[in-house]
C-alpha cells in the first residue's frame, strides 16, 4: 500500500521499520517538530524524524494540521491509508478522510481502558494484571474509534515502563502489519461504553515517593515511571532517582532503611531497591550503588 506514516518516539520507529520490511510504500512521514533538549537546549529532531531521514524517507513535522495548505499537502499524497503510532497531534476530520482507507492507530492499550497520552506507565501505577495493543480506525474523538485486532499480555512484578514499552511495541508492529494485509476481512467492532478510563500525561509532581504510602502503592510508581521522568527521592540532601524495586517483608517508620541492603519501609509494608541512580550519575544496580553511596539502617530516606 502507499502509506503515510505518523508518529514521533522510538515506539513508533518499530512499527516504520516493520511495515518498510513487509514491502509497504511509505509516501511521507509525519512527525513531532525538533524542539530544545539537554543542555545546550540544542533543536533535537524526533526519533522517528531521525529514523525516517536515515531511510531516505520524505519527512514533515509541521505544528498543527488544522491549516487549509496543510490538509491540502496531506490529501495530495494520495495515501491508501495513514498509520499513527503516538504521533502527538490531533488529525481533523479533513485529515482523517483524506487517505482511501482511512486512518488507523495502533494504541497501547486494551481499549476502551486507558485512552489518552500515557496508557504503558497508567497501566503499572495502576496494578493492571494485563495490558496489550489495539489496532484501531480513527474517529475524531480521543481514542475512541472501533477495534480492528486486539492482543493481551500479561503484567508481572518485574515489568517497568520500559519492558512494557518494548513488548508493546514489537505486538503492535506485528498487528498493524496483520491488520493491513487483512482489511477486506476484518470487522471494525465499537467499544463498549463500560470500562473507560484515561491515560491523563504524566505530571512531574506525581515522580517524588510518598513513602507513607503502601509499599504495592510506591512500587508500582517506581516501575511505572522508569526509566522517565523516573520516580526520587532525597538522601542526604541529593536526589535519588529510583528505577527497579520489588515488594519484600518489613515494618518500619515510612522511608526508613530496615537493613544495609536497601529494604525501605513504607506506610505499608516495605520495597527492596534493585537499581538506583544518584544524582549526576548513571544508572546502578544495588550492590555497586551501595559500594560507592551506602545507605545504612536506620537512614531515613525523603528528608
């Protein structure tokens, strides 16, 4: 099929090169604009930006598709169909119309449960037991449209944001892919008013540990949000970015080390750290953290 393809993080670049290796014309792709990032606040293009250009692939990235020159650009394209994959921008419905087929969406979730922006992280802060994908036809509303293919994985104790992002992602490849070569004979099926819920944006306010707070509570924040924007803390006046944890046996006063080995005592219960990062350092797993940075028992973590 001639396609246009939507998208801007590294999720989506799985699905770009998935659909390039089963043999479909990508026409354009459409992206998230370069904006400032690190610390010279350098323009830094989108992952798939980058991607796309390394394919030789004809890139834009405008800042909005609601412009008459924009539709129109869009509709010259003369698409079969469009593919989304978190491309960040709202489609108008002169959009939507515009390629053959339509436009379809591979989103991170087992709709109509957690619509929105960040449906992996909500899903683990949650205590989802499953998540999955949905191949979906666009609709003008948000995440709302009919379910073409859908596939389930289950959640363990071990998944963060991460692990779940890469699963996902490599289900969602491999779905769209199915999808396209099957549209004749597959049935769009409306979801089901009950069980909806909404993956609202990550807030950085949520990333700082309550740890008065269950200890299923802090560990699913920890899992949830890593590796970003990362769940912290403070010891000893720096923060403490914290990236693996487990549930283990312990009681104590919220934030306390119950032992030289990184169990921490939550408001219930408490969590074992797996891999931590200090500040101005790298990612370390609990022995070589502790080797340079101990945490003794008794310290008090979030003071």
């Amino acid at each position: 099929m001639r396609l246009v393809f939507m998208g801007t993080p590294e999720f989506s670049v799985t699905v770009l090169d998935a659909l390039i290796d089963a043999g479909h014309e990508i026409v354009s792709v459409y992206t998230q604009p370069p904006r400032p990032a690190g610390r010279g606040k350098k323009d830094r293009p989108t992952p798939v930006h980058l991607a796309a250009e390394a394919m030789g692939l004809d890139v834009r990235h405008p800042r909005s598709l609601r412009g008459q020159e924009e539709r129109e650009a869009f509709a010259d394209l003369n698409a079969d169909a469009a593919v989304v994959v978190a491309y960040g921008l709202i489609l108008p419905q002169a959009v939507l119309d515009a390629p053959r087929l339509g436009c379809f969406n591979i989103h991170a979730s087992l709709l109509p449960r957690w619509r929105g922006a960040a449906p992996i992280q909500r899903a683990i802060m949650a205590g989802d037991a499953e998540s999955g994908v949905c191949i979906m036809q666009m609709e003008a509303g948000l995440d709302t449209g009919p379910v073409l293919m859908r596939e389930a994985t289950p959640l363990t104790p071990h998944d963060t944001a991460a692990t779940l992002h890469d699963r996902l992602a490599d289900i969602g490849a491999r779905l769209m892919v199915d999808a396209l070569a099957r549209l004749p004979d597959l049935t769009p099926a409306p979801q089901p008013e009950d069980g909806v819920t909404y993956a609202a944006k990550i807030d950085k306010a949520e990333a700082r540990i309550d740890w008065t707070r269950p200890a299923i509570e802090v560990d699913r924040q920890i899992r949830g949000l890593s590796p970003f924007p990362g769940a912290w803390t403070t010891h000893g006046g720096k923060r403490l970015k914290l990236h693996l944890s487990a549930l283990t046996d312990g009681h104590g006063s919220p934030g306390t080390a119950l032992d030289d080995a990184l169990t921490i005592a939550c408001g219930d219960g408490a969590i074992r750290l797996i891999r931590l990062q200090r500040e101005g350092r790298g990612v370390q797993d609990a022995d070589e953290f502790l080797r340079g940075h101990p945490i003794c028992t008794a310290d008090r973590l979030g003071e």
